[in-house]
C-alpha cells in the first residue's frame, strides 16, 4: 500500500480527489489531509505519506514554500501539484524543485492514473535502489579490512594508479599519505614433513600476529597481511614513537606463539639527511631484510637479538653470548662469520656505532656520553672504533659528517 497527504485550502477539491483517489487505485491510502502549507507540513512529518498532492495557493506557506521546506528533510517522497489554469505555467517553470507531476484542476481521470501509476514505479525503483544501497554499505562494512588488505597490497606492490589510489582512499576512508613508518613482521617456518600443516600452522601464527600488532598499535595504524603471509603495519608515528611499543608487541608474541619474531621497523623520513622514501620503496626494504633475516641460522638470530638488547653493556663479549644460547663460543663466531661476514667484535662494534649515530643526532648530548651509553668504558675507545667502522672520528660526524658518512656505514654495515 502507498500512503498519500492532500493539501488544499478547498474542501470541496480535498474531497474530490480523496473521493478520485480512491476509486482509481486500490493501493492508494489518504493518510492525511490538510488545508494550509504549515499543517500539510506537520502532518507529511508525523504520517509519512508516499505522494503529497499539493495545491500553490494556501495560507501561511504555498505549496512551492512547502516544497522547499519539504526538501530539507530526509524523507523519500513524491510531490504532485494540483494547480488552476492561472497558475499551471507558474507551477509548471519551477522545475527546481523537483515536482514529480503538475496536474490541472479540475484533475481528469485518466490522466491522474496514468501518474498515479509512473509515481508508484518511481517509489519502487527508489525502494530498490536504497535498499541495495543500504546492503552495499553493510557489506563495506562487514568486508572492510578485507577491501583496505587487498587495496594495500597492490598499492605496495606499485601496481595502482594516481586515480585508482584517490578513488580507492575516498571509498575505504583511509589517507595513505600521513603514513611515515612501516612495521614488517614475520616468524620463522618450523619445518615439518606435512606440507599442508606447516601451511596451516603458518597461517594460524600468522593471523596471531595480526591480531597482536592491531591490539598493541593505535588505531590508526593498517594493519594487513600481504602476499608472502607478512604482517605490514603502516601509520603516521614516527620511528622513535614506534620502537617504544616494539617490546611490548614482541613479548606478545613471544607469549602466543613461543617465538621471537622477526621484525624490521623502517621510517620514510632518512634521520641522517633528512630524505624521503616512499611507502613502496620501505615495503621493498623491509622484504629483502626479512629475507635476510629468515635466511639466518636460529643461533645467528638469537645473537643478534642478545646483542641488540644487551649492547650497551661494556662486559658484553662472545663467551657471555655463547653461554647464553648454550654453545660454544668458537661455533658461534663461525656461524657470526658465515652470516654477516663480521667476526663477533667487529658485529658487535657496529651495532655500538649505529646506536651512537642516532644518539648524535641531538646536537646537546656529549660524544663521551654517547660512548658511556653504548657500552665503551671511555670515550678514546669510542672514537676508535668509531673511525674503524665508518673512516673518520665521532667530532667530525658531530659537526656535519653525517651525509659523508651515510655511504660509508651502508658499505660496512
């Protein structure tokens, strides 16, 4: 059933065509009628009508005035006008207001069925349409992770265009651009002789870490799993903002997969020269460095981690660091050599120097400071083995070096 609002100031024509209505078409319902533009407004409001029959000339608001007021609400309705001779020109130009048909008076028969049916077609497609409307919007909604996973991967894969990102980024409400880090992690594969369990237990452990790094990294933060089963994080923290929750999601992982991950933290913004790398070009950095990382022995994985966490320590050496993995020091620093072509002191000098690097990036903080806080007892030893990692002394690196040296640690490091 349709439901139908007639406006007019005459009785007499409010009768008759309530009386027309009615004969001529069962599935129409008056609702309502009333005989002012104010009233016809109240009474479209608490009934809802479908149709609103309206005529132009009534107190307080005419029929265009309602239309107007009409149009500023959410309600999907038609309007047909009942006008005079007078008048039927006048209503006829305002085309404006999206009149769906101007009838008139006195209103003849065929012609009102005639509209009567083109108006309730109309309502139907409008029905439909909103209703797929409505479904479409919940399926976003339900699929949207889904949408944002496979929109990023090939955005990091570089396979979209300019207008395909700008349409993509309107449609799934996200802004691309803010991004300034990327987070790339993975676990090893544990080997078994069952191919599909070890593709299913990878699974699992991989979703594990997803849900991980979405429950620890602000909400910001996109978070997906790419073709090569990695999780890729990407916000607008910057490097130092995110290293700060690095530990937490670490141990978080640690706890529900009884494995450290593997992990690269990448920054577009170069802290040494200040350059910019795209999000594209961060993806591809934190792969090959994954695929390094995975290509380690467990033994060469768990060194660096040890040394990484335990670097600042002057006492540090290659026996504290065998005894921890339970080895033998002499088969450590082979499986050291043989993966980073770097005995044990000379790794460990470099991953000293690197922290300096950063800690120098502050203009206020001392070179003897730095040294005491990456774990050389004095500052002459610092500067030494800061020349024979990178060429020249800590001073020179202070007081602007760092661009000369930015191609001198990639080639040692």
């Amino acid at each position: 059933m349709w439901k139908a609002l007639i406006a007019d100031d005459e009785p007499k024509i409010r009768r008759g065509l309530r009386s027309l209505l009615e004969r001529i078409d069962g599935e129409i319902t008056v609702v309502a009628e009333a005989e002012d533009g104010q009233e016809a407004f109240e009474q479209a409001q608490a009934q809802l009508p479908d149709i609103l029959f309206l005529d132009i000339r009534m107190p307080f608001l005419n029929g265009l005035e309602l239309i107007e007021k009409l149009d500023q609400t959410s309600c999907d309705w038609l309007v047909i006008i009942i006008t005079g001779h007078d008048e039927f020109d006048y209503a006829r130009r305002a085309v404006s207001l999206k009149v769906f048909e101007y009838l008139l008076k006195p209103v003849d028969e065929e012609e009102l069925r005639r509209t009567l049916e083109r108006a309730k077609n109309e309502l139907t497609l409008r029905r439909e349409t909103n209703r797929y409307v409505v479904w479409a919007r919940e399926q976003l909604r339900a699929n949207k992770e889904v949408f944002q996973e496979r929109f990023i991967t090939d955005w990091l894969k570089g396979t979209l265009s300019k207008s395909d990102i700008d349409e993509a980024q309107n449609f799934l409400s996200m802004n691309l651009f803010t991004i300034q880090t990327l987070v790339a992690l993975r676990l090893e594969d544990r080997p078994t002789k069952n191919d599909n369990l070890r593709c299913g237990y990878r699974n699992i452990m991989t979703y594990t870490i997803k849900a991980v790094v979405k429950e620890l990294f602000p909400p910001s933060f996109v978070v997906i799993i790419d073709s090569l089963d990695t999780v890729v994080a990407l916000g607008d923290l910057n490097k130092k903002e995110v290293e700060k929750i690095i530990p937490a999601v670490e141990n978080a992982i640690e706890d529900a997969t009884h494995q450290r991950p593997l992990i690269v933290l990448l920054d577009t913004r170069n802290e040494r020269n200040g350059d910019i790398k795209t999000v594209q070009d961060l993806y591809e950095e934190a792969q090959k460095e994954l695929s390094k990382k995975s290509n380690l022995q467990p033994f060469v994985l768990l060194a660096e981690q040890y040394i990484e966490k335990n670097y600042s320590y002057p006492e540090l050496s290659l026996e504290e660091a065998a005894g921890e993995l339970e080895i033998s020091p002499g088969y450590l620093s082979r499986l050291i050599k043989q993966a980073t072509g770097y005995s044990f002191i000379d790794f460990l000098s470099r991953v000293r120097i690197n922290h300096a690097m950063e800690l120098m990036l502050d203009p206020a903080v001392k070179i003897y400071e730095v040294a005491e806080k990456v774990g050389y007892r004095s500052q002459h030893y610092f500067s030494r083995a800061f020349k024979n990692v990178l060429g020249f002394p800590p001073s020179e690196y202070k007081k602007g070096g760092s661009q000369k040296s930015d191609g001198a640690y990639e080639e040692n490091h």
